[in-house]
C-alpha cells in the first residue's frame, strides 16, 4: 500500500487538472503591450513568460493549502483551510511574545520551540480567567490547520519558498501569537506552530536562506521544507515522492491542452 490513498490521489488529481484547465480558460494577460521585452526576447517568449507567471501565481495561492487538507484528511486527521484561531492575548503574554521575538532578532538567546511554547504556556491567562469569550485577532487565519490522531494540532502558516528577512521576522512573531492564541483556550492543548515551504528551490542542496537569521528552531522542524512539509501532513514517509507522481500524471493529461493553449492565444 502506497503512503498515499489512493481516493486522495485522485481528489488531488482532480484538483489539480481542474484548476489548471480553469486557468487556461479564464486567462488573460495582466497587460498586453510589453515593448522591451518584446524587443529583446519576440512576442512568443513573453506571451509564455506571461502565461507560466500566472499559473505559478495559481499554484502559489490556495492550491497547496487544498492539497495539504485532503492528505491530512487521507491519513485520518481533522484539517482545514484558512481555519479561524480565536483566543485573548492579556497584556503581560504580548509583552512576553515581544520580548522573545526580540531577543532572538538581537540574538540574546537562541530559537528553542520547546522553550518558547512552555514560556508563553506559564504566562498566558485563559479567556475564561479574564471573563471574555475567544476573540478574533489581526493574525486569527491560520493557512492550514491539523490535528493528529495522538492529539497534536499544528498551525501552518504556508508561505512563499523564498521570503524576504522582513516576512521571515513577521512570521516568526505570528507563530508566538498562534501558540498564545490556543493556549488561552485551553493551556493543556498539544500545539505546535510552523511555516510550510511548498518545495525547497535550492534542491539538492539543504534550505539555507540567509533570511532565516537566529528566529526558528531548525532541529524542531519549525521550518517544513518540502518533503518534511509534505510527509508530515499525509502522515507517513514517501507521500512526497506519491504526490510528485500525482503532479507528474496531471501534467501528462494537460500536455495537450498546454499546447494547443499557446498555439492559439493571441
């Protein structure tokens, strides 16, 4: 049996033609007059530029999270998408939050999640503590949320697989404030606070971008790159590998849409 059902390659399969071919018929460029780059590289080179500029805008955009919900579904876990986090962050843990967040910035200490989730864990009140329902927060979308069968509920925050230093240090912030955020609902739950990178672009070398600086704990996999991110939410090894088959048969089956496409757009 393969790591992947063989029900959510298919719903992934789905997924992915579907998209792609509604692509192809809505398009259209974002601009259609591009001088310079027509009279460096000729009409065609940039008419396909334009068009794989789209489609990579396309995959970069919801479908990661669509397909991270259906392998976690596959392998038995409750996953959504763009899952609301509620919860009230009293003054004295936001403090704390920043004082992590800038000590690690100003590299006064070193990423530690363990640490992190335990500190923020001691310090925060429960809403109920503060008599206040669960609230909305400016950072309450989560891109993917999960929760295994042994209890522990990951907070995936899915972003671009190059992010400047400036995201970086954002996201970092956005994890403490997750880890905040569920435990003021229930300082027992089991949660951990993550950013995905779809795939890693400096393959076959390992993920190491400058930008990261001295914010996340690498060993604690705080960081999923590409086949971490993937196996972790299909919930075994090698659903990675199936998944790039998956993409590998959609592109078969959408070769001669592609084709006749760019033969026939002006």
């Amino acid at each position: 049996m393969g790591a992947i059902p063989e029900k959510t390659k298919k719903e992934i399969y789905r997924l992915l033609v579907n998209t792609i071919e509604r692509k192809l018929e809505n398009y259209s460029p974002e601009t259609s007059y591009m001088p310079f780059h027509e009279a460096l590289l000729g009409k065609d080179w940039v008419k396909i530029f334009s068009i794989l500029q789209s489609l990579n805008t396309t995959l970069g955009m919801s479908i990661w999270e669509q397909i991270a919900v259906l392998l976690a579904q596959g392998a038995g876990y409750q996953a959504k998408r763009q899952y609301k986090l509620l919860g009230c962050i009293d003054k004295s843990t936001n403090d704390l939050i920043t004082k992590i967040h800038d000590e690690l910035r100003e590299e006064k200490r070193k990423p530690d999640k363990e640490r992190e989730i335990a500190e923020i864990r001691n310090s925060v009140k429960t809403c109920s503590e503060l008599g206040i329902k669960p609230q909305v927060h400016p950072d309450s979308t989560v891109d993917v949320f999960i929760k295994t069968t042994n209890g522990i509920e990951y907070y995936i925050d899915i972003t671009t697989v190059k992010p400047n230093k400036k995201e970086f240090v954002a996201l970092k912030r956005k994890l403490l404030t997750w880890t905040a955020l569920r435990l003021s609902q229930d300082k027992r739950a089991n949660v951990f606070t993550a950013v995905a990178i779809p795939y890693n672009p400096y393959h076959p070398h390992p993920y190491d971008r400058w930008t990261l600086g001295n914010l996340y704990d690498m060993k604690k996999k705080e960081i999923l790159v590409g086949k971490d991110f993937w196996d972790l939410v299909g919930g075994k090894e090698g659903v990675y590998e199936e998944l790039l088959e998956v993409f590998q048969q959609a592109g078969v089956y959408l070769k001669n849409r592609v084709d006749e496409f760019l033969r026939h757009t002006p």
